[in-house]
C-alpha cells in the first residue's frame, strides 16, 4: 500500500515492473486527462457554484444524474477520506509502532499496534482534520499551501538522495504465524542489475493485509492516489474565479503529477531492488540524506489528502442538501456559519468518515473508491457529451481543447477499467446508481436548471422530422393523426381518452380556438393557458401536443390549425368533432379519477362548462361548414357523440359474458340507394373500428360488423364477400345480417325511381352533385326508422361507428344535414361518424 505520492511508484514498480507501471500511469492519466478536458470545458461555461462535479452533472443532466452522482461522489470522498487517514495511521506505526512480536517498545517504537490502537489513531488524526475543516476553507488553504512547500521540499530532497546516498542494506521487520522475521532490502545505487531485475512484474503478497497482488489490485491503489484532480472543482463553491482557476490548477496538478510518477518510477526502479519496494513501503525515509523531513513529508502529504476529501464531500453534500433533491434527509446539512462554512455538513461528512474507518486496512477500501471515482468520471465525461452533442447555443466554454471524442475515450476508459479492476464492486455501483435514478426521477421535486434530455431529444427529432419524406409515404405505413378540437376540456375529458385509444402511435393534436383579436388586446391571452393546457395532457395521461390559435371564428380558427398543426411529415390527416346538439356539457373533469384522486388540487384555469341558457360559440350553418372544410382539404372526419357518457373502465372491465362489442356500421344509412361496403369512406370506417379494437385498452371488446340487406339480394353471398374482404384485410369481426326492408320501404316512397334501379357511380357517389337532392328527399320518419333499426341490435355495444355522409353542396341545407344527423345519433349512447376521403387499407405485404 502507499503512504503519499511520493512513495506511490515504489509501490507499483515493486509488484507490477518498470513496463506495467507506465502502462498504469498512462491508462490512469488517459482517463483523468480525459475528464480533466471535460471539467475544464464545463467550468469554463457559466458561473459555478458550491459542489464541483456534482453541480456541473446536476446542471447538465439533471437532478436525477445529478444527484445519484452527488452522493456516489460524496461517498467516494468520504471513502477517499478514510483512506488516506488510514494510510497515515501506517505511516505513523510503522516509524513509531512497537515492532510486531515484542510486548514492550524502545526508543521512540512506543506506540502498540492492533486494530483497535489503530482505529483510535485514525480518530485522532481526522478529529485534526474535523477542527481545520470547521474553521474554514481560508484556513484549510493556507495549511495546503504550506504542506505543498513542504512536499516539494520533500521531493527535491528524495530526488538528491537517489544520486547522494550509498549503496545501503535496509533490514525490514515483517509479521507472520510465528511472529516476525527479519529480511534485508537493498538500496544499490544506479545499476543496470538492479534496472533489469525491476522491469517485469513481480507480485506478490502485499504485507500489510495478507492479500496476493495482481494488475487489478496494484491499479486500484495507485489511481487512488491520482484522483486528487477533482479537489479545486470541489472546493469551486469556496474560489474567486472558478471559471478561471479550475482549468489552470487541474491541467497543471496532472501534468506535474504525472511527471513526478514516472521520473520516480524510473529513479527507484533502477536503485531499489524487488524486495526493499515490496516490503517496505516507508523506504524513501531509509534512503534519504535527511529522514526525518522525508517523515514530515509523508506525514503532512497524507493528511492534506485527507483534509481535502473531507471538506470536499461536506461541500458536495451542502450542496444536494441545498438543491432539496432528498427532502428532509439532508436538511440538517444546509446549516452554516456566520461566515458562510457548511458546519454541520462537515460534521456529517466526519461521521461517515468515521464508521468507514472500522474497516481497518487501506485496501479493504481501496477498490470501492476507485470506482466510484471512476463512475464521477464517466458521467462528468458523459455530461460534457451531451451538452456537445446537443449542440446548443448557450454552450460555449471559453476552454475549446476538447471534442466530443475526447468524451467518449473518457467513458470508455472509465467503464473498462471499473471492470478489470472489481467486476463485483462496478456492478454493484452501477445497481445502486441506477436505484438512486429511479428514486430520485418518481420522489424528487421538479427543478428549473433545465433539462439536457430535452436538447438531445429536440436535436434528434429536428434530424429525423427531415428525414421524414411525405413524399415516400406509402398506405401500408399509413397511421391516424388525429386533430381533436376541443372548446373547453371539462366537458370534454372522456373523448379526450377515446381519441388517445384511436391514435394507434400517430401524431394526436388538441386543437383549441380562443375568439379574440390580437389588435385589440395588450398580448397574447394563449401564453398562460398552455400550462394549463399541458397539466391536463400529463393529468389525463393522454399522449398529445397542444395547439391553440386565436381567430375571428371558431371556423376561421381549425382552418388554421388544419392548415398549420404538425410539422413536416408529421400532420394531422384526421379532423376529430364533438357532436352538435342541444344538450348541455357537463363537468367531467370534476369527475374524472386523475382529478379527484390526486392528493393536491391541479390549478386548471378552464372556465366552467356552458350553462343550457348560454349562447353557443358557433351555428349550425358554421359547424356543417368546418365538416365541409375539412373534407376539401382532403381530411378525414370524425364526429362523437355521446362520448361522455362511456364509461371505458365499466365497459371493458364488466365481468359480464359477452365481452363488450364495438357496432361498426359501413353503410351510409342517409343513402339507402347507394348500399356499398367497399368504397374508401367504408373502409376507412372498417380501418377506424379495427384501430380501436388494437388498442390495449380495447383488445377484449369484439367487432360486431352489419350487413344490411334486402329481400330477393342473395344476402349470402353479399355475406361471403365481405368475410372475404375483412379476410384479405386481416380484420376480425362477426358479420351480422340485418333484413332492412320495412326501413327502405320508407326511403322509396318519397323517392323518385324504384328499388332495384342503376346504382350511382363511384364519383356520383364521392361527390356532392346528387346529394342535395337526397338530402331533401330523405324523410324524418325514414331517418327516425334507420335510428330504431342500429338501435335494436342488441346487446347495446360500448361504442358505435357509424357512415357519416358529405355535407350537401348547397350551404343552405346545412341546417337539414345536421337535423338528420342528430335524429339518425339520437339515443344511440357513445357514436362517433365516421367519414374518410383517403386509402387506409392494403392487402399487399
């Protein structure tokens, strides 16, 4: 194990060789390198605050990375900590330690050793650093930068020492069954011997724990001893200029750092043989021209380490206390001094330091510390990543030697190493990371640092909405987007639902039309309704975009939001209508589940519904006219009615038998001379029902599909027909004849022609230009009786779907066209009218 930096190459060369301890420091230095540029660009991109890597993540990622890092950090500090306290308590017994196997000590060897002595020596050394990090960090800087003089004086010391001290045999005294024994290390000056014998590794059993050393273990205590990068981004809380001091300090402490290491890897390798590197981890003091300042060295060295874990994870642990991420987990933490010091996160911090310290041996804890200090590293590499790739304005370091390969080396190299070095120890990391995630994303509160996912995400889809080519769009693909108008969501909360059901993973816009004139007002009254708006999307659980629009009409309005709504590829093919009647809107969402169990009331600033005494927003001359738009601009239509009566829950959860039907009607009732199943309206019908039917919530429900027929038709092989057209359409469904004669009869009396006549065209049939005539001639009393005909078909289904006709081309019929659609819906509970101008349906592969 080692004691301070200095005597860390000794160290790895004793067990690992000259070759592989380079290729230690160079992989240790390549990951920290890595995430130096990383932290270096994030530090130089706005005003840092107290918590270093925890706040550059949080503030990148969010509060769930951010936090869940925040406490692997705080406890890879706490752990750090621990470790360099109990690397001083070694150094400590092993100058002034009673040898092992004698029961009094001599001289200044007067210090007894056990675990318990040992554990009571590392609580009086980090009870020093308690009192130090309580003052203060002005006075924790001024104790560093003495210990960096005294260090350095240290350093040049050893560095004499190498070429100044003599040939010398060290005898050491190590443990074992019998007691102790008594071998002899040799310092032998520059020799090519002594180079050659050091450059292959060696390993062997490390003498203060027992255990047999591999690569593994050798690099998990020597990057321990490099993690030291991360101190000036801690302390950022406590700098004048972190923006300019961080990226100095860091890239200058590696690079001097790692200097030192191989200068002194390559200085001992070539003086010190195996035996004095492996067995006597305080050998520079044997070496040294002076050794008791070699001693103050090692001494101050290991406890500045110590100090600045420790003040680092009480300022990391200040700041998640602050940011409320865990509540009132951590609200004794945010108490300071009258000067601003986090006390009692620093007695905190002490505390867990503490009960780390039960563990007794360095490398007990080594490994644990190395990689949570690798996982900190992998995501401020993946947080410096992710603001690179979403290439976001705003992020602009002032420091720009970095790329986003430089990144991904950085997360690589992080996550390979965990894994080579403690495959147990990284997974388990990586589990209790991930349960931090999950528990911070559900309990956590909302935070206003903005989200680095919504960048990304806005980034890709911007990438694949352009990928998107409507030109390339093909009827097998084909999916509904639904544009669902909506004039105030309290009456209209249950369709809302339906039409989420309906989607099938499309596009699905609620449209809403605000009846005012911007000239005439200050700004803009929609800005504060889209959070309203929003809360209900999230409330009702409905996957939806909101789109609102201010007009001089409720027509003028979904003219433009068919016009404008989507982007791209993505466009609403789909008009969704509530039905016009008389009938006075009630409040669902007073009724709703998500309103009225949630725990806190959602404020809704949604007026109350329309009272029956209330004018209506627009005529049935404007409503018929929306239909009509619509259809001319080449859109489907869809008109519910009664969908706030169905109950979905009690429909599909009934334990009755038969399970809940879907009645599916392809037939335009208002044209009974017109009887076809197989034009686009009807199929896009079928398309609608079955769409419905798919969806999770409605897999239980069964098709009913009616095939209404007339005397002398041969109905049987109208039937075999359309079982073979839901057969080629892969649509399940029960066929159901419905003899409709005495209905028909009804039709033919006020209409010219007889039954049985040429049956119009196909464009006859798709256009308006007979229609009005048909309209005038469809009589209340044959409407009334098609009504009673969907009406008898029993059991009463969940839903209905129904032909919706084209509205006639004479505008002043539109007051009769919607008359008989009211008396053909009438009674009929949740019906929605379906009409379809485009191809849905394909029987190819």
């Amino acid at each position: 194990t080692f004691t301070f930096c200095l005597s860390l190459p000794g160290f790895v060369v004793g067990h690992a060789g000259l070759y592989q301890a380079l290729v230690m420091f160079v992989v240790a230095y390549f990951i920290i390198g890595m995430t130096v540029l990383s932290v270096c660009a994030i530090a130089t991109n706005g005003a840092l605050d107290a918590g270093g890597a925890y706040y550059m993540i949080s503030r990148a990622l969010g509060p769930e990375f951010g936090g869940s890092i925040g406490i692997m950090f705080f406890l890879a500090n706490v752990c750090g900590s621990a470790l360099y306290v109990l690397g001083l308590v070694e150094a400590v017994v092993d100058s002034f330690g009673i040898p092992p196997g004698q029961k009094a000590g001599t001289g200044i060897h007067v210090l007894p050793q056990s675990y318990w002595y040992e554990l009571l020596y590392g609580t009086v050394l980090l009870a020093l650093c308690l009192l130090v990090c309580l003052v203060g960090a002005s006075i924790y800087a001024k104790a560093t930068f003495l210990i960096f003089l005294i260090v350095a004086g240290v350093l040049g010391t050893i560095l004499v020492s190498f070429f100044a001290t003599r040939p010398i045999e060290v005898a050491i005294l190590l443990p074992n069954s019998n007691g102790s024994e008594t071998r002899n290390g040799s310092f032998t000056g520059f020799s090519l011997a002594t180079l050659r014998a050091n450059l292959a590794g060696g390993y062997d059993v490390d003498y203060t724990t027992g255990q047999m050393m591999s690569f593994s273990s050798v690099f998990a205590v020597m990057f321990n001893g490099c993690t030291g990068i991360m101190a000036g981004s801690n302390m950022s809380g406590d700098l004048k200029r972190p923006s300019y001091s961080i990226p100095r300090g860091t890239i200058s402490a590696v690079l001097f750092t790692y200097l030192v290491y191989n200068l002194l890897a390559f200085l001992m390798c070539a003086t010190c043989d195996r035996t004095l590197l492996q067995k006597d981890y305080g050998f520079l003091r044997d070496i040294s021209i002076f050794p008791p300042l070699v001693t103050v060295g090692i001494y101050a060295a290991t406890l500045s380490a110590a100090m600045s874990n420790l003040i680092g994870a009480s300022r990391i642990l200040y700041a998640l206390a602050r940011d409320d991420l865990f509540g009132r987990a951590l609200a004794l933490a945010k108490k300071t001094s009258a000067s601003g010091n986090p006390v009692m996160a620093v007695i905190l911090s002490w505390l867990v330091v503490q009960l780390v310290l039960f563990a007794g041996k360095l490398n007990t804890i080594a490994g644990v510390v190395t990689t949570f200090f690798l996982l900190v590293y992998a995501t401020v590499n993946l947080a410096c990543l992710a603001l690179e790739w979403a290439s976001a304005p705003n992020f602009r370091p002032t420091f720009r030697y970095f790329t986003w390969h430089t990144c991904l080396l950085g997360i690589a190299g992080c996550c390979v190493m965990m894994f080579l070095i403690s495959p147990v120890s990284a997974s388990a990391s990586l589990g209790f990371l991930l349960i931090l995630l999950l528990a911070l994303h559900y309990l956590s509160p909302s935070s206003t640092w903005g989200y680095i996912s919504q960048a990304l995400i806005f980034h890709q889809v911007r990438k694949y909405l352009l990928m998107l080519d409507v030109r390339k769009d093909h009827v097998k693909f084909w999916r509904p987007q639904m544009l669902l108008m909506v004039q105030n969501p309290r009456g209209s909360a249950r369709l809302i639902d339906f039409v989420n059901d309906l989607k099938k993973s499309g596009l699905y816009v609620l449209g809403h039309v605000e009846l005012q004139d911007l000239d005439m007002l200050p700004s803009d009254p929609l800005q504060p309704q889209q959070d309203s708006w929003l809360s209900l999307v999230d409330k009702l659980n409905v996957k939806a975009f909101v789109s609102l629009t201010l007009a001089p009409s409720v027509r003028h309005g979904v003219r433009q939001l068919l016009f404008t709504s989507g982007l791209g590829g993505m466009r609403p093919n789909t008009l969704v209508l509530g039905f016009y009647d008389d009938e006075a809107p009630q409040d669902g969402l007073a009724r709703h589940p998500a309103f009225t169990s949630a725990r806190e009331e959602v404020p809704l600033s949604f007026p109350p519904v329309r009272t029956p005494t209330t004018p209506k927003l627009l005529s049935p001359r404007e409503y018929v006219g929306i239909v009509a738009d619509a259809l001319k601009m080449l859109r489907n239509v869809l008109l519910a009615r009664q969908l706030e009566s169905l109950d979905k829950a009690w429909e599909l959860r009934r334990a009755a038998s038969p399970p809940p039907t879907i009645h599916v009607w392809p037939v335009n009732l208002l044209r009974p001379d017109s009887a076809r199943y197989a034009d686009t309206c009807s199929l896009f019908l079928l398309q609608t029902a079955c769409v419905l039917n798919m969806a999770r919530a409605w897999r239980r429900a069964r098709l009913r599909l009616f095939l209404c027929v007339e005397a002398g038709a041969m109905p049987h092989a109208q039937e075999e027909k359309l079982r073979q057209l839901l057969k080629d359409l892969r649509i399940q469904a029960q066929i159901q004849l419905v003899p409709w004669d005495t209905v028909t009869r009804l039709h033919w009396q006020t209409h010219r022609g007889t039954p049985g006549g040429p049956a119009p065209t196909g464009e006859e049939e798709e256009g308006t230009v007979n229609f009005p005539a048909n309209t005038t001639q469809v009589s209340d009393e044959y409407v009334c009786a098609a009504n009673r005909l969907v009406l008898e078909q029993s059991p009463a289904p969940a839903v209905r779907f129904l032909y919706l006709p084209r509205p006639p081309a004479d505008t002043s019929l539109y007051p009769l066209y919607l008359h008989q659609l009211e008396l053909l819906t009438r009674g009929l509970g949740p019906t929605v009218l379906v009409h379809g101008v485009s191809a849905v349906t394909s029987t190819q592969l």
